[in-house]
C-alpha cells in the first residue's frame, strides 16, 4: 500500500512538472513575438521626398534663344524743330501740345506788314530798273546803227554798249532782291515740316521773336526708336537686322524690333557704343522718353529640348540633372549645348541624356539619393480637383 501510494505521488509531480514546463514555453514564445513586434514597429521607415508641383517641369522641346539685356528711353525716329525763319511779331498760334498735323500745315501766322513794304518796294525798283533797260536798248541800237553810217565814233558806241549791261545787270539785280522779298514774306507763314503730333510749344501770340528761334517740336510716334548703350565687350556680337524684344512699362506684351543702327564711336567715359533698335508703333501707344527694357537676341534655336539653368547640377563626375523615375530620384548625366531663354526663364539646351517628356526636378533643393522615394503634397487645388473629380 505504501508502494502505491509513492508512486501515486511521483506521477502527479512529474505531471506538474510538464504543465508548469509547457506553460513557460507558451510564456516564452508569446515574450519573443511580442518582443520581434516592438523592434518591428521601431525599425526606421523608408525615408520619401515630398515635392510641390512647382519643384519639377517636364523636359520639352521648344525654342531657344542667346539674349543680350539692353535698356533705354524712346525717341521718334522722325522728329523736327520748327524754327523762325524770319524776325517780327507772332500773329497767331494755331496748334497747342498734342494735337495732330500734317506735312505743310499752317502752324503760325506772323506780322506781314514789313515784309510786304519790302516786297513792293522790290516791286517798284524792278520795274524802275527795266525802265532804265528799255532807255538803253533804245540807245545802243541808235549808236549801233550811227555807227555803221560812219556819224559816230566807236568809243561813242561803246559807252553806249556799256550802259546797256549796266541797265540789264540792275534789272537782274532788281529781280533778286524781290524773289528775297518774296520769300521773307513767305516765311512769315510757318508750316509742319512733316506729319505728326506737336510735342512742345513755346511761342504765344504778341511774343516778337528772331530769326531761327525755336518755335514748336513736332514728332511722328509711328516709327519709334530706343537708345541703348552695349559694352565692348558684346558689341562684337551685335549686327544689323538682329531681333530684339523691347518691354515697356504699361504694355501688356512685349514688342518686337531690330537693330536699325550701331555708331561707329564708342561714348566717352563709358566706353560703350550706342545700338539704336527700331520698334513699330501702329497703335500709337508709345511716347517719347518712355523707358524701356529689351532683349537682343544673338542666336536662336527652335525645336531644341531645354531645362532650367536651376536645374542644372554639377560635380566632380559632370553635369546632372535630377530626375523622377517610376516614383524614385535619380540621377541622369546630360551634355549641354547653347545657353539663353526659352521663354519661361534662363534655361540650357541639352544635347544628350535626356528624353523629350522626362519629369526633372527643376528647383535646386540640395543633394538628392538616387533611389529615393517621391510623393507630391496635396495642395488645396489638388484637393479640390480629385474632389470634383468624385
């Protein structure tokens, strides 16, 4: 009986022992898993770069241009000062600033009464003159016929010769001095030398005035020029004919020029030489001294694939550009061509590396791992379009 009972007992203990063995192997395997779930959930995530639509651009072809800024007021191309061309009073000023005249428009009227004096008294020396001619003639051709019957002597003919030229140089001279006459009275009468508005104005009616004292300014705004100075340096660069870009203040666009001409003499002091850009002014919206700011263009190429100057990286190895490819960054090594604008900003042509419709990371945001991950954030137009979208 007392054997029974021992090993009654040795059974239950080595039934414990099991249980208690296969409860801490539980325990135990539970503790690693949860201990493998913690170090999962503090393992470091994959690292993304979050860009803004503004940050890339797609590589397209287009048109490129080298561009030279220049800069300078306006001034018409045809423009005149209208003068006095005789001295007296003004008797009438029949424009003001900003009115429209044509070529040989009466413009000032001034006092007639010498010079119309003059002209009669021109009038009466002339016709006193040929009167003298008329005596003259009479007398030669009297002597000259006395002559040939032998009654006078040759002398005698020849004095009457001689008042006879005398007669008719006073006769011409008689004649000149009207056709001056004339003419001062003329200049009474001020006319537009040419078509145009009246740009300045600075005689009033009573005023007495001398000759070749500045009256009026007339200018024709329908050819318009701008002054620009370029350095040596790029002068060389420069030739007739070549296209220029011309931006002016309150214009919504720019227009569209050539160079008309370039001084042959550099300015003094700067250096410098003076190109002149001719711009068409159909409309008549530019105005002298206007300031303007221009873009001569020194080449051009069209359907050329361009990037950003931004975008544009460099290093020991050569020039990168950064571009995303199946939602990663990578790295592309592009050989570069002609630099300028293609009209959205300085820009480079690329000869090679790079595809038409590649997405290039077009803002300098530091260096970039290739390999790296990319999402773009949403912003409220974003949110609002896949909104209208559902």
């Amino acid at each position: 009986m007392t054997m029974m009972l021992k090993r009654r007992t040795l059974w239950t203990i080595l039934a414990v022992s099991l249980l208690a063995a296969g409860v801490g192997a539980t325990v135990l395997k539970k503790g690693k898993q949860q201990a493998a779930a913690a170090a999962q959930s503090t393992a470091p995530a994959a690292p993304i770069l979050e860009f803004l639509a503004t940050d890339v651009t797609l590589v397209q072809a287009g048109e490129l241009r080298q561009l030279l800024p220049l800069s300078g007021s306006l001034r018409a191309v045809n423009q005149a000062s209208v003068k006095a061309r005789v001295s007296g009073e003004v008797r009438e000023v029949l424009v003001r600033e900003g009115e429209a005249v044509k070529a040989g428009q009466v413009l000032i009227r001034m006092d007639t009464n010498e010079y119309q004096a003059r002209v009669d008294q021109a009038k009466g020396s002339l016709s006193a003159a040929r009167g003298q001619l008329e005596i003259a003639t009479n007398a030669r051709d009297n002597n000259k016929a006395l002559l040939a019957k032998g009654f006078i002597s040759k002398n005698a003919f020849d004095n009457a010769a001689s008042q006879f030229d005398i007669a008719r140089a006073n006769v011409d001279s008689a004649r000149g001095a009207l056709d001056v006459a004339q003419k001062a009275l003329a200049d009474t009468v001020i006319r537009a030398p040419i078509t145009g508005l009246v740009s300045s104005r600075t005689v009033q009616p009573g005023e007495k005035v001398s000759a070749d004292n500045r009256l009026l300014d007339v200018v024709d705004l329908s050819q318009m020029e701008m002054e620009a100075s370029v350095p040596t340096s790029d002068i060389m660069h420069v030739a007739l004919g070549q296209e220029v870009q011309v931006r002016v203040e309150g214009l919504p666009a720019p227009l569209t020029g050539k160079v008309a001409r370039i001084n042959p003499s550099t300015q003094t002091g700067s250096r410098s030489i003076m190109v002149y850009v001719q711009v068409g002014n159909p409309q008549g919206l530019l105005r002298v001294g206007m300031f303007g700011e221009a873009q001569l263009t020194l080449a051009k190429k069209s359907g050329v694939l361009t990037v950003p100057q931004a975008a544009i990286r460099g290093d020991a190895a050569g020039t990168f550009v950064y571009v995303i490819e199946d939602g990663k960054i990578a790295q592309k090594t592009v050989t570069l061509g002609l630099k300028g604008d293609n009209g959205a900003g300085s820009a480079v042509e690329v000869i090679g590396g790079l595809e038409g419709g590649a997405r290039i990371v077009k803002t300098n945001l530091g260096t970039l791992r290739s390999g790296t991950l990319v999402r773009f954030a949403q912003t409220a137009n974003t949110t609002e379009a896949a909104a209208a979208a559902k």
